[in-house]
C-alpha cells in the first residue's frame, strides 16, 4: 500500500472513533472505503469505475472531492494532490490511459475544464466547486484556475440568459447547467474566497452580470402546481434541478453584492414548497430513489453524444443543508435502503456491472452526512424501527423506545393528536354538567312526544329517528378519521 493510500486510511480510522459506523452497517467504515482508496493514484486520480485503471477523467475527481471533502473524508493531504491533479485534468490526460481520450481542446476552450472529456459547463463548473472546498485548500491555487472562472461566466447565453452544457447552436440553457454554474461562479467571488483571485474591476462587474441574468434566468425557469415548487429537466419536474436551483440561490445569498438580498428573498419564499416536492418525489417506502437524467446533448462539440445521470440519494446532504430534516420517515428509509443495498449503488440504463467510483464516494459521505446529523446514538434506532416489536411505543411516539436512553423520540404528529384529545377532554370536564342537563332534556322531550304518539306512527318515527342518528354517527367518524389521516399525513411529510 502506497503512503497516500495508507495516509487515507488513517484518516478514516480516525473519523469512525466519532462516526462508529459499523454498529450501523456491521462493519467498520476503512472496509467500507478499501475498494474506493485502492482505486486512487499516488498522483490522487480516480478511475470512472471502482478497481479499474482506466478512464481517468475531470469530473469524476470533482465529484468525489465535492462529497467527501464536505464531510472531511479525505485527509488534507490526499485532498491537495487530488486537487492538483485536478488541475492537471484540465489540460492533459493520464498517460496510457487504456480508453483513449479526447486529446484536443478548441481555441475558444483553453481555459475550460477538460480536455480528456471535452470542454463543457458541466465539468468546469463541477471543478471550481471541487477546488473551492470547505477546508480552504484548494483557494490557494486560484492563481492556477482564475481565467477557468472568466471562461466560465462567458459561457453565459446572453439570449437565454443561462447556461447550456456548450455554448453551443447545438446546446440549450436549462435550470440543471445554470443552477450549477451560478453556484461556481458565486462561490468564486463569495467574501472568503475573493481576494484570493485578484479580480480586476472588470472581472468582477462581468462575473456579478452574468449571475444577475442568470438568477433571473432561474426564476423564470421556476414552476408551481398544488403548492409545491420545482424546476425542470426536458421539460419533466426534476429533484436534482429543484435541489440545485435552490443551491444556487443560496450560494448568490452569500456574495454581498447588489443580487444578493433579491437571490435570498426569492430562495426564502420557495424553499419550503420547494423541499415539499422533492419529499413527494422520495420514495415513501424502503426502495430505491429513482435516477433522473441532469445532462442529455446529442450535439455536443466533443464527443457528440453526452448522457449524465444523478444518483438521487446522493441529494440528500446538500437537501441537508437546505434544511431538510434527517429524521423525516421518507430520509430514514433511503438510508436504510442505501445500507442494505451495496451492490446496488449504480446508475440504472449504464455502467450496471460495476459501480462507479465517484457514485461510491457520494453515497459513503451521504450515509457519513446522516449519521453526523442525527447523533451515533439516533442513527442505530432509527435504522431498527423496520424490526422493532415494540408496537405501542412505536404508535404512541411514532418510533420505538430507546432503551439504554434518557431521552425518546416523538413525531411531532403524535404531540399535535396528544395536544387535540386534552382538549378534548378539557372540554368535557369544563362543560360536562351542562352537556348531562342537555341530554336529559332532549331525552325528556322525546318521551313526552313518544307518549303522545299513536302505536303505529312510534314504529315510524323510532325508524326515522334510529336512522338519522347511524347516519350522523357515522358522518361524525368517518370525517373524525379523515381529518385525523390527513393530519398526520400532512404533519409526517414535514416533520423528523
């Protein structure tokens, strides 16, 4: 085992003394990360495909650096060659690369991320979020990627006023390519990050322009139907266009400049409705969350057809950050879908006989991000419910009781039905006499008038009287039932 590799491996022994990962999924989190470690370079280049050596390219690196550099799953060290490797994808390919590559930028792409895929949107935007991590390494080599920035914002179609995958007559703006390049390019000029790429004033008047187009672009793109907020991909409601518009937004917040407080205003009045729809989009159920297609360009410049997928669950740290809760029932269930289910971490319609390694790194940080949201401790019981027996706790609180616990978890529906029947109850305490005087009346009454009716007529009014009362009792449940369905339906989509 090479010293990078060894270095990498450490680190993750360390982060499982926190994380204890293997009370989760039975075994510890270095087994869980050997095949991904055995796959990387001593230069830190990562192949499309778990234990392969072959098809080194840009993007896939991003990826995996993006997700775990997030969750501080890479050490700083193996994080600085990455990066630099990173850089060097730009422009070069990996040596004897088994599956040749494209070799060959066009005049108006040097500056664009990468050669080996052919220059795009996509993959430049995908680096630039990859060098700008959270650590802070990758903002000391922006020297290195300044201009890939400026290519980056000139790439905006002033007629669409987004982002295609090309600037290209072939390729057309959609909210997928614009919510990511936004993001790049306000993470770029976020406060923390800016001095570090000495701007010109011109630079930075043309980076700030493009996003202000570009954030009306995606308001425009922004649809709503029965409450709910989303945006497209080819026209169909989209998970990963919805997540990462909302990014994108978030991200223009952060800038300081004239858009910025219009960017946050706009996210704050969409988030909710927003995350409500990539909730109903989730599957209810412990299954598998569907792929959604976030690139599809038959004309591409380089290399003509290009067909890029998402791995859904892996949505969930950044709808974490969003502010998604990780105790939602919907959230609970893709994780313990995305445990139990290993060999299945693969992007349906390709690459199905092996996982992809950058797919592999995204689900681990994924599964890393919700077990650091919801404590140790939580992550084993709400991973056990499926095969709990303790019923009543389970329909008292919504989960089952944490033995070895001081504290319990309660769905906040329950609270609200706990809180209803009080009054309830209150309420027959407080006015209980006057309720009895009523019903004694009533009952008075009705025995004067039944004295007073002849025998033939009480056999029809005892009739009319015993109907309407099964069709008022019966009214009075049914409609009891469905308010209490739809509330607790209502309550459970929103609640952790």
């Amino acid at each position: 085992m090479n010293e990078l590799k060894a270095l990498w491996l450490d680190h993750i022994h360390n982060v499982d003394h926190f994380a204890s990962f293997d009370g989760m999924s039975e075994k510890p989190l270095a087994s869980w990360f050997e095949p991904l470690v055995n796959s990387i370079t001593e230069d830190g280049a990562v192949p499309y495909l778990l234990n392969t050596k072959e098809r080194y390219r840009a993007s896939p690196l991003s990826s995996t650096i993006i997700w775990l550099a997030s969750e501080n799953l890479v050490p700083v060290d193996v994080l600085d060659k990455m990066q630099n490797e990173l850089l060097y994808l730009r422009d070069h390919n990996i040596a004897d690369d088994p599956q040749t590559p494209n070799n060959k930028k066009h005049a108006e792409d040097q500056n664009g991320w990468s050669i080996g895929e052919g220059v795009s949107v996509w993959s430049t935007s995908m680096a630039i979020i990859a060098l700008l991590d959270p650590l802070g390494n990758g903002k000391k080599k922006a020297s290195n990627f300044k201009e890939s920035v400026l290519w980056l914002a000139k790439q905006h179609d002033s007629t669409s006023h987004g982002w295609a995958y090309q600037l290209s007559d072939n390729c057309a703006a959609n909210a997928t390519m614009t919510s990511l390049a936004l993001r790049a390019l306000a993470m770029a000029i976020e406060p923390c990050n800016r001095d570090e790429f000495k701007y010109s004033s011109d630079d930075l008047h043309q980076i700030r322009s493009v996003i202000n187009t570009g954030f009306d672009y995606l308001k425009s793109e922004c649809k709503r139907k029965q409450n709910r907020t989303f945006w497209c991909f080819n026209e169909k409601p989209s998970c990963a266009a919805t997540t990462w518009a909302l990014m994108a937004l978030r991200q223009i917040g952060k800038a300081e400049d004239e858009v910025s407080e219009d960017a946050m205003s706009f996210y704050n009045s969409v988030l909710d409705s927003s995350l409500s729809f990539v909730l109903s989009k989730m599957p209810s159920k412990t299954a598998k969350w569907n792929d959604e297609q976030i690139v599809c360009e038959g004309g591409a410049k380089y290399n003509k057809q290009k067909n890029y997928y998402s791995f859904s669950a892996t949505l969930l740290p950044q709808l974490f950050e969003l502010g998604l809760s990780p105790f939602n029932k919907r959230v609970i269930s893709q994780i313990d879908w995305l445990i139990n289910n290993a060999d299945r971490w693969k992007i349906e319609g390709y690459d199905k006989t092996t996982i992809c390694t950058f797919t592999y790194a995204m689900v681990l940080s994924t599964l890393l991000c919700w077990v650091r949201h919801v404590g140790v401790d939580f992550s084993l019981v709400l991973l056990k419910q499926n095969n709990s027996k303790n019923k009543l706790s389970k329909f008292l609180f919504g989960y089952a009781s944490t033995h070895g616990m001081n504290c319990q978890l309660v769905l906040k529906n329950r609270l609200w039905l706990c809180c209803g029947i009080l009054c309830i109850l209150l309420l027959v305490l407080i006015f209980g006499t006057t309720i009895h005087l009523a019903v004694l009346k009533l009952s008075s009454l009705i025995s004067i008038i039944w004295s007073k009716t002849a025998s033939d007529r009480r056999t029809i009014i005892l009739n009319v009287i015993s109907t309407i009362i099964y069709v008022v009792i019966g009214a009075v449940v049914i409609t009891i039932g469905k308010i209490i369905r739809r509330f607790i339906k209502r309550q459970g989509s929103n609640n952790g």
